[in-house]
C-alpha cells in the first residue's frame, strides 16, 4: 500500500487548508483511514480518523475545527481544516490500516507540512 499525501502549506490563523492522501497498491482490506501530525520536539499525535463505513473520530484539540472525510471510489481521505491556530502547525502524516491475520498492519504517507503564522 502507497499513501500519498498533498495540500500542506504556509497559512495565517484563521484560515484554513484542505489536505488530501490517495491509496494504491493492495487496499482491499483498508479499513480506517486518517491524519495524524508531529509538531517540532513532540510525540506523534492523533488528528482524526474515519472508517470504510465512515464512523469518525477526533483529537479534542481539533473537534469542530477539522473535518475528515473520505471517498472510497477513489481511495482517498480528506482533512478540511479550519480556523487554523499556530499550535496546528506540524507535519501531519496520513494513515492507512491494513486488516491482517491477527491484527492491523499502519502504513503512513511521506507527510506534509502545514505551517500556520500568528
């Protein structure tokens, strides 16, 4: 499974971007799909996720800001963020989980920067 992720950038708080991370390779066992992010000299955290059947969830830093969404046809998650704050400045990683025997297999996308100016 190859994820590639695009739409990161420089933006002013207040504002907003939209990140997309397309799927291929052997995703038929794909079930959840989402963002996390990892800010300079911090953990890599949860932004969201969401299911093939599209049940969500959010990190609290970003519930009612973020949106994730997803379009199974084509393999790809999407992450609308709003009203962006300098604290949402990070690398945020895509994510893809695989259904294997026994458990679930994470592939991450190569990341995208997303820098937010006070």
């Amino acid at each position: 499974v190859q994820l590639q992720a695009f739409g990161g950038g420089l933006v002013q708080a207040g504002g907003y971007l939209r990140l997309s991370c397309a799927a291929s390779g052997r995703i038929a066992n794909i079930n959840v799909m989402g963002w996390y992010r990892q800010a300079p000299g911090n953990q890599r955290e949860l932004v969201a996720g969401i299911s093939r059947a599209g049940a969500t969830n959010y990190a609290d830093s970003v519930e009612g800001r973020f949106t994730i969404s997803r379009d199974n046809a084509k393999n790809t998650v999407y992450l609308r963020m709003n009203s962006l704050t300098p604290e949402d400045t990070a690398v945020y990683y895509c994510n893809a989980d695989d259904l294997i025997p026994g458990g679930v297999y994470r592939y991450w996308g190569q990341g995208t920067k997303v820098t937010v100016s006070s």
